[in-house]
C-alpha cells in the first residue's frame, strides 16, 4: 500500500499535523521496504519487528492525537501554538515508548502474522540442521 495525499486526508488534521502525519507513513511505507532505519547487517526479522514497533508507535500517536481533540480547552490557560506542538511531539515520544514496551500487542500481532512471510535466520537454519 502506497501512502500519499489522499490517504492522509481522509482524517480530519490541520495542516502541520497532515504533513507530519503524511511524512511519517511515507517514511515507515520506505522502512518496511527497504529495512533503512536499522544496520544492513540486521536479520530480516528484527528489520519486520522495528517495522511492525514503529506502526504501533504511528497507530498509538493517531490515538492520543484523536483523543486529546475531545478534551475541551480552557481559554484561561490557553498555551497556543506552542502548547500544540509540544502536545504533539509528546504524543509522538509517548508513542513510541508504548511500541518499545509492547503495552498493546499490536506489534507483536502483526510480527506473528507475517513472521512467516520472512526468511528464517541464519542461525535458525543451522540450528534445525544440528536437530536432524
């Protein structure tokens, strides 16, 4: 699935959020591709579980995005534009925090269902060879 334009929106963001959101799936869409974001050395595995922590993370941060516009803001205490986006980058870092720690299941979920489309480690190979 390709992200672009017309997926990001569907959902009812400002601006910046719409950007950053959009960056976000074109970045993780590049990532479950291509595995950039950890070392080339790293087993096809561990690169479908960082891709599988980092929807959770972008998943959970939609959540406490969509959450936090149903509390009603006080004009008294009104932080504006900086209050946002430091909202914003603590909904992200919250986010991903979550993912690591496999609060949800989400990632995990979604590494079992397609652990079985990725090849099986090195190290698992020749362990099922020392078996037999």
């Amino acid at each position: 699935m390709e992200f672009n334009n017309n997926s990001v929106n569907s959902f009812n963001f400002s601006d910046y959020q719409t950007t950053k959101f959009k960056n976000q799936m074109i970045g993780f869409d590049k990532n479950l591709k291509t595995g950039n974001d950890i070392s080339q050395n790293a087993s096809e595995k561990e690169k479908l579980k960082n891709a599988a922590q980092g929807f959770e993370s972008i998943f959970v941060n939609l959540l406490l995005s969509q959450m936090r516009k149903t509390i009603d803001k006080s004009e008294l205490i009104d932080g504006g534009n900086a209050q946002e986006i430091f909202e914003q980058m603590f909904d992200e870092e919250i986010s991903k925090e979550i993912a690591k720690r496999g609060d949800l299941g989400i990632a995990d979920s979604l590494f079992k269902e397609f652990q079985r489309y990725v090849e099986p480690d090195k190290t698992e190979k020749s362990e099922d060879k020392n078996e037999n």
